[in-house]
C-alpha cells in the first residue's frame, strides 16, 4: 500500500494491514479536528518511509501516544503508542491511494462517540459541494 502526505514531501509504503479501525476517542478527535478518526492498523515495522523522513515531525499527544506528520502541509502520517500498542502504526486512512476498497472492523471508544454519528447516513447529501444560494 503506498501512502503520502498532501505536499507529496512524505512517502511511503505498508504491507499487510492487520485492521481498519474508527477510533471515537476525544483524543483522536481533538488532535484531528474530526469527530472520529479512521485508522489503518499496521505494524510499525512494515511502514517504510520512501522520501520526506526529514519532513516527519512528531507531537507527543500525551506521555504515550504520538502523532506523527508532515512539518509542510501539516498532513498526519501515523500514530504510535509504544505503551498501549508496541509495535503497531495506526496509518490515516486518507493518506492511502488504495484506501477506498477497504472497510472498517472496528469502532473503538464508542463510550466518546458523538451522538449524530450514526445518523450521518440518514442526512441530506450531495455527490459534490452544493452551490451557495
């Protein structure tokens, strides 16, 4: 699978995705911006930087987990939780090209999940941006 920022700068490469996972946390939602985050689980060994490894910054979100991203675009590439997870990238979801054939197994923190969340589907939608009236 080949992944990479929006500027391009970070590249990169995974194999074998172990889950994809929706993650409701308040953590997850507040480093995002985002009412849930959608992660693919893999392991950190198998996420192979291809160009950008200078452009990767890293914020650690708390005494455990960090995010890592682009320092240019700003793009998050992937978390680690070396105490609850070890070994384990949860790669973002949009940054795969082959994303879009892959579905979730799992919401985690359902406990923090935003009440509307389930109803997303029931909405009024639009393949594009409606024009502004």
């Amino acid at each position: 699978m080949f992944g990479a920022c929006k500027c391009g700068s970070i590249q990169f490469t995974t194999s074998n995705p172990l889950q994809l996972v929706n993650c409701h946390c308040t953590l997850c939602r507040s480093i995002n911006g985002t009412a849930f985050t959608s992660y693919v689980v893999t392991q950190l060994a198998e996420l192979k930087l291809q160009s950008g490894e200078e452009r990767l910054s890293a914020y650690s979100a708390t005494n455990n987990a960090i995010k890592h991203f682009c320092s240019i675009c700003g793009t998050p590439i992937y978390n680690s939780n070396a105490t609850k997870y070890p070994g384990l990238a949860m790669v973002y979801l949009g940054t795969l090209t082959d994303h879009v054939e892959m579905q979730p197994g799992l919401n985690i923190y359902c406990s923090s999940k935003l009440g509307w969340v389930d109803a997303v589907s029931s909405i009024h939608s639009f393949d594009e941006a409606p024009q502004r009236n």
